[in-house]
C-alpha cells in the first residue's frame, strides 16, 4: 500500500514543491492550508506521517499538534522556518517526531519522511508483549495500554520507551538513548530529557517521583526491571 502523507503549510508553493518531490518518491500527499481544515480532514481520512509547518493562519501547528496527539499517535514531522531551541523543544515536548527548518533540501525531507514511515511499519520489531504495573507494551502492534484504555504515544516516544524497557535494569546515557533512536539526526541531547518528561506524565503517578524511568544521577536514565512481570526481563 502506498504511503499517504498531509502536509499541512499556508504557502501554497511551498506546499506543492513538497507534494511534487513526495510524489516522486511515490508517496500519496493531500494538501491544508489551515489547522482548522488539517483536523477535519485526518477525521474523515487515513494518513501514515504529517508535514506541519507552524506559522499557519488561525490554529497555529503547536495548538493543532496538541489536538492532534490526543486521538494520533501517526509520526509527524515538523517543517518550519522558526528555529529557535524553544520552538524545537517546545515542538518535540507535544509530540513531534522530528523538526526541519526552511530552507531545506526537498531531498532529504523526503528521506526524512521514508526513514519515519519505515519506523513506523518495521516488520523487525520483536513479537512480544511486556506488562509492568497496569501497562502492556505491545512491541509487535506497537502501541501501550493501561489496562483497557490506549495510552497515545507518538512513535519517538514509543521507541523511547520501548529501548528503556529492553535495556531495563541497566543506566543508560542521554547519548546512548539518543544514538538507539534519533540515529544521530539532531546532536541536541537535551531532546531525550523532554521525552523522558513526556513519558513519566503518560505513565507515571507522580512525574517527580517516578516508579518506572528513574533518573540515575550523573548516568542518566533506568528502567525499573522490579515492576516487569515474570520472564518480561531483556527482549530478544
């Protein structure tokens, strides 16, 4: 099945030299000028990765990302001229995969945009599924629930998540996170502590004194293996 992407930019030319290069690739691309028009379309459609600019006309990309992770959890990938470490974080810390800005190469976009969608679909991932307190963690389906209900996670925060639990018991780097799952796309590490932070709301009770992710002073980040079920331990 073909790809389908929603590039969500007011700058009409803008927007078509992304859906033209997008197409080439062989990806399907629809194309929202507004934030407003974006939401009502991702509720009557099916898409496998977002393009949002932020700089829109009424919602900007931030308010529209907000709404948009309440009910998704597809890989969206930020595209916008703002380039100020706030708006990075502040982009990454409400759920966006990646943040390029303008000018950028439509080429390597499109890289960008066939490594989240081959993320997003990896057959590799290992079939099993780990349980700790309430929580499953389907690896294979790639998706979390608490108990009954879903818990939405983008797919960074998935992989977050999913590495620590791999790794549970040991105290792994800011750098070592990061290198297993941005693959050295950014070089800012302070990108791991804003998903750690946005894990801990999701599935801590108390986010300043987490059960789960503990924080290791002066070594980084561990997973508690004492709340993973029986024979849950390191994933092969």
């Amino acid at each position: 099945m073909k790809a389908k992407v929603l590039i969500i930019e007011d700058i009409r030319e803008m927007a078509e030299l992304i859906a033209l290069y997008l197409g080439k690739d062989g990806i399907d691309t629809v194309i929202c000028e507004t934030g407003e028009a974006a939401l009502e379309s991702v509720r009557v459609d099916r898409y496998d990765l977002v393009l949002l600019d932020i700089n829109l006309p009424g919602m900007d990309g931030f308010e529209f990302l907000q709404k948009f992770r309440k009910t998704n959890a597809i890989p969206v990938i930020i595209v916008s001229a703002r380039e100020a470490d706030e708006d990075i974080i502040m982009g990454l810390g409400i759920g966006a995969d990646e943040f390029v800005t303008k000018p950028f190469s439509p080429k390597v976009l499109v890289a960008r945009v066939r490594a989240q969608l081959r993320r997003a679909v990896d057959s590799s991932a290992p079939k099993n599924l780990v349980r700790f307190g309430p929580f499953n963690l389907d690896l294979a389906g790639y998706s979390l629930r608490k108990e009954d209900e879903k818990v939405s996670l983008s797919s960074k925060e998935f992989d977050v998540l999913s590495f620590l639990v791999e790794e549970a018991g040991k105290a792994l780097s800011p750098e070592t996170i990061y290198n297993a799952v941005w693959k050295n796309q950014y070089g800012d590490l302070t990108v791991v502590a804003v998903y750690i932070q946005r894990l801990r709301k999701k599935i801590e009770t108390d986010p300043a004194d987490p059960r789960y992710i503990q924080t290791i002073h002066g070594m980084g980040y561990r997973f508690n293996p004492d709340f993973l079920e029986a024979g849950a331990g390191r994933i092969a």
